[in-house]
C-alpha cells in the first residue's frame, strides 16, 4: 500500500526522537544552514546531515511501498 506524501511525512516524523524532529524542523523544513542548526542542538553539522538523510531515505521508502518497516 502507498502512501500519500502528507502521510509518508508524518509516519517518517513520527518515527524521529525529539532532537532529531527539531533539526529536521530547522534543516529541511525552515531551511536553516546545517552550521547553525548544528550550533543551536549543541551537535556537529555532519551529525545534522546525516539526520536529515536517514529521514529522507525513510521518506522515500514509504513514498515507494507504503509498508517498508523502519
């Protein structure tokens, strides 16, 4: 079963910790430099990155089956 995109992005939300949501609130979706996101959750930028790619890869695993387990 697919999902929609709104539901593919709250599944992979859902799925983030607290830390992680808020930099992938202020990386992707406020598109803040990952420098000062990175200054901001006491973390480095690669650490910031490397967030963002997991939830964009999880993002695409829902996005292309639906029922891809985390």
């Amino acid at each position: 079963m697919r999902l929609d995109a709104e539901q593919a992005i709250q599944t992979a939300y859902g799925e983030l910790s607290a830390d992680h949501q808020a930099m992938v609130d202020a990386y992707i979706f406020a598109d803040q430099p990952a420098a000062d996101v990175a200054q901001e959750r006491n973390t480095t930028e690669a650490n910031v990155h490397q967030v963002a790619s997991r939830f964009r890869k999880r993002l695409r695993e829902l996005l292309d089956d639906g029922d891809t387990p985390p």
